[in-house]
C-alpha cells in the first residue's frame, strides 16, 4: 500500500490569512440629508451630528446582485487579479431577492463580463455561499473565507463581497439613516494589507425577536411590474433595537477580553483605529464608548480608580454603573413583558453622556473613529457592507495622508441585527501602502452622482422609478429584462443582469 505525501500547499493554520485589497461601488442617485431635512421639517443641526450627510439609494436597474457584481469586478481590475485562482466566493447580503441561488448570481454575472473580454474567468471550481444575518453577514462570510484558506483553500484566494440596501418607509426615525452600495474584499494568506486575528476575535448571539426583522409576509400583495423590486422595508423598534446593539457588543467585548491578557482599557488603547458596523454616525460612537467602560468596569486597580471617576463626574454609583455593565441582562425579556421601551443601561447611558464632555472623549472614542469618518458620512447605512466601507476609507485616507500604520492594530467590531456580533482585531502588514492605494473608496464617491429632488427622491423611493432617464454607467451591471414566462421554460420573475462596457 502506497502512502501518499501530504499536500504542503495547504494552509498551515499558523499561517497569517488577511485582507489584500478592496473595492466599492456606490450608486449614483444621493439624497443630500440638509435638503431632506427641508422637505420633511426636521432638525438639520440634529441630523448631521447623530446621522451624517448624505446617503444613496438604487437606481431603477440595479440591486444587491448587480452591486455586488460591480465591486467584484472593480476588486478584479484594480488588483490584478487572475480570477481562475479565486476558489471562494462569498456574498454577505440581507437585501437578496432569490430565496434559491446566492452568490453563484454575482459569479455569473462577473463570468459573463469576464468572457467578453476573452479574460480568464472565476474558477468552476470555486464555492458560492450567501450568508444572511442582517448587517453581520459579511463578517461572518469573510471568517468563512479565512477558515476555507486556513484548511482547504490550498494556494487559492478568496473573494467576499457585502452589498445591500438599507430602505425604511418615510416618515419614520430610520428613513434618514438609509443608503445602497457594495465592497468586495481579496482575502489570502500572507496578506498584503491586514491579518486576521481570529483567535482573539470575541464573538457572540442572543435571540431578539422583533429587534429588526424582514419577514417575508411582508411581500404579499406587493405589485410586480417591470425592473420593481420588492419594497424592502424591515420591522424595526428604534429603542428596542438601540439596547440590543449596546447588549451584543458588550457580551462580545467579554468573551474578546477572556481572550486578552492584561488591561482591557490598554488593549484598547493601543488600537491604532477602531471601524465598527455603523447605522449612523452616534450609534458607532455609543458602541465605543460602551466597550470602554466595560473595559474599565472589569479591569484593574487602575481601571477601576477611572470607572470611578467617571461615575463621580455623572452623579451615578459606581458600583451600579458596574453591575450594570457586566450582567448581561436577557433582553428578550423585554418583549415578553411588552415594555421595549424599557432603559436596560440608564447608569451607563448617564456616565455615556458626560464621558462626551471629558478628555478622555477624544483620546479613547473620537481619535480611534477618525480615519474614513468624513466619507461614511456620506454614504448612509449600507448594513453588511458599512464595515468594510469603513475600513475601505479609513485605509485609503491613512495611505493618502501618510499615516504610518506598518505594525498597527485595528479593531473591528461588526454586527447584526437579530442579534449577534463580532470584534476581530486586524494587524496592518508591512508594505500596506501599495495595497492601500488601490482601494479608490474616494473615487467610487465621487463618480458621477445625481442629487435626487424631493419629487424623484419619492418615486424612486416608492416605486423604484425615475421621472428622467436612469443613467447607462459604464463598468456597471444592471438589469436587463425580468422573465415574464414567454420563454420556452418557466423564467416569470426571473432577473436577466447585463455589464455596461
């Protein structure tokens, strides 16, 4: 019997697997937050200190699979890819429209494109997962690509690719925080701008109920005529979904500060940048800030004397302000007694607010959010890919600005509605700079953009129409045509996608 030689190419799980490089898509049509605050009278002042800018939204051919597919093929041409080594392809998306097919659609989409360039091709020997879990789904897609690396990606690469749209009824607290696009990540072994750290990584999941939920009953009765997509409009509750945020992240710091060895409070301090999972600008803020003073509640002597003064500085008790920190209440219980609405973190949301006021504000919180934050402002919620958007203008600004990051440690901190969350701490690998330079987040913002008015921002809104043409962009895809059963098989509601050359 013949004993066969193990195969060296396979990953050693030592080996360092990271991110080599990004690319977005944004859509052109903006909704300018000032103007909007004019149609619908509400405070601009307040909306751009808790929300941001501006955000975009869809054009009447395009969707998550068609962003996708266009931040793919954006990540293949800026990176010199050679798509016959990439051996996973994952999407990380809750705003798909096929409950069969995930990514194998945004495969097919690049393949076509691909082919009409006589360009090599993504591998037929590629995997093509979607993952779902509200905004969390692309972080769970890129820890999925790191472990195919690790065990049997063998010398391939793998791409992960988060595209969403974020859309709320209008008239209600989420419209403003809406927003549409797509980042696409290369993920590799011996990355050439971040290492993952996933044995580190703290994670966790609790089950919320009506936190923010799509259920599909929501589609019944909605018209289907041509290019409409379904009305995607979530479940939300606003306090509600406020307090599971706060909650999720806090029990994922716990299990990353198990994994930590020394001050919590330090760990932290010595991130060079911290990118969170965004709705809007405030809600980033407050879930940094919540981490910091959970470090400090179940760190050392030190920490403890800093909680303390804190506490003292926002009139609360100090002891309280620490159980409530670490108790990890069961917030579902909430819903079962009908009061959602409930404060679960009043001492900690008090000390929140005065910690604002204090140095310790811009040193701990706002010095770790600068990078990239003036273009998130921009851009609005795009739930799974906010994160790497983030990261994306973070990079790309620090690169510009000659920042040097070589050694650095970034942490991440995604998360998902429904609930679950992820903190993964990031190494910035030398030689980062080149990679970083390739990104052109800034330049996918500042294509060509169409500043909607108030009556195209309604109908696209509504109806997903335009009242003048819809824009042809070229190195985009876009719908085509739906299949409406005239074919010689079934295709009715079936979308045809075509690349604009």
């Amino acid at each position: 019997m013949t004993t066969r030689e193990p195969d060296t190419r396979v990953s050693s799980p030592s080996t360092e697997i990271g991110i080599s490089g990004l690319a977005a898509y944004l859509p052109p049509y903006r909704v300018d937050l000032k103007r909007w605050c004019d149609w619908c009278g509400d405070s601009w002042d307040k909306v751009s200190n808790v929300i941001g800018a501006s955000y975009r939204l869809p054009g009447p051919t395009e969707n998550a699979y068609t962003m996708a597919a266009t931040a793919v093929m954006r990540l293949l041409d800026q990176y010199d890819i050679d798509p016959s080594r990439i051996g996973f392809l994952g999407l990380g998306t809750e705003s798909s429209t096929d409950n069969s097919a995930g990514a194998v659609i945004v495969k097919g989409m690049v393949n076509e494109a691909l082919r009409a360039q006589n360009r090599p091709m993504l591998s037929r020997n590629c995997e093509v997962p979607e993952f779902k879990h509200a905004c969390l789904g692309g972080v769970y897609a890129m820890k999925a690509a790191a472990r195919y690396l690790a065990l049997d990606g063998r010398d391939r690469q793998a791409i992960v690719v988060c595209a969403d749209i974020a859309e709320y009824e209008r008239g209600t607290s989420g419209e403003p925080t809406q927003g549409a696009g797509a980042v696409a990540m290369l993920i590799e072994p011996q990355p050439k701008m971040l290492t993952i750290d996933l044995i580190t990584a703290g994670t966790s999941s609790d089950y919320r109920g009506p936190d923010f939920r799509k259920p599909l009953s929501r589609f019944i009765g909605q018209d289907a005529t041509h290019f409409s997509q379904p009305r995607d409009y979530p479940l939300f509750n606003g306090k509600y979904s406020t307090t599971c945020y706060i909650d999720e992240v806090l029990a994922a710091t716990a299990d990353l500060k198990a994994k930590v060895k020394g001050s919590g409070k330090r760990f932290l301090k010595d991130m060079r940048a911290v990118f969170l999972h965004r709705p809007y600008q405030r809600m980033a803020e407050t879930g940094l800030a919540m981490m910091l003073l959970y470090l400090l509640a179940v760190g050392d002597a030190e920490d403890h004397a800093e909680l303390a003064e804190i506490a003292a500085t926002s009139g609360v008790d100090t002891k309280a302000l620490t159980t409530e920190l670490v108790e990890q209440p069961y917030v579902y219980d909430l819903v079962k007694r009908q009061q959602v609405s409930e404060e679960l973190y009043p001492t900690a949301t008090r000390a929140l607010r005065t910690m604002r006021s204090m140095p310790l504000w811009q040193s701990a919180i706002a010095d770790k959010l600068v990078l990239g934050a003036a273009e998130m402002k921009q851009v609005g919620n795009l739930y799974t890919a906010s994160l790497p958007a983030w990261m994306a203008a973070g990079l790309q600004e620090a690169q510009e600005r000659s920042i040097a990051l070589s050694g650095e440690t970034i942490l991440t901190v995604g998360y998902g509605s429904g609930d679950a969350a992820e903190i993964i701490p990031m190494r910035v690998v030398e030689g980062w700079e080149d990679a970083a330079s390739r990104i052109q987040f800034a330049q996918a913002l500042q294509q060509t953009t169409v500043d909607l008015e108030e009556s195209d921002y309604q109908s696209l809104h509504d109806r997903g129409e335009l009242q003048r043409q819809a824009l042809r962009q070229p190195g985009v895809f876009q719908i085509s045509r739906i299949g409406a059963r005239e074919a010689q098989f079934d295709d009715n509601g079936l979308e045809y996608y075509e690349f604009v050359g």
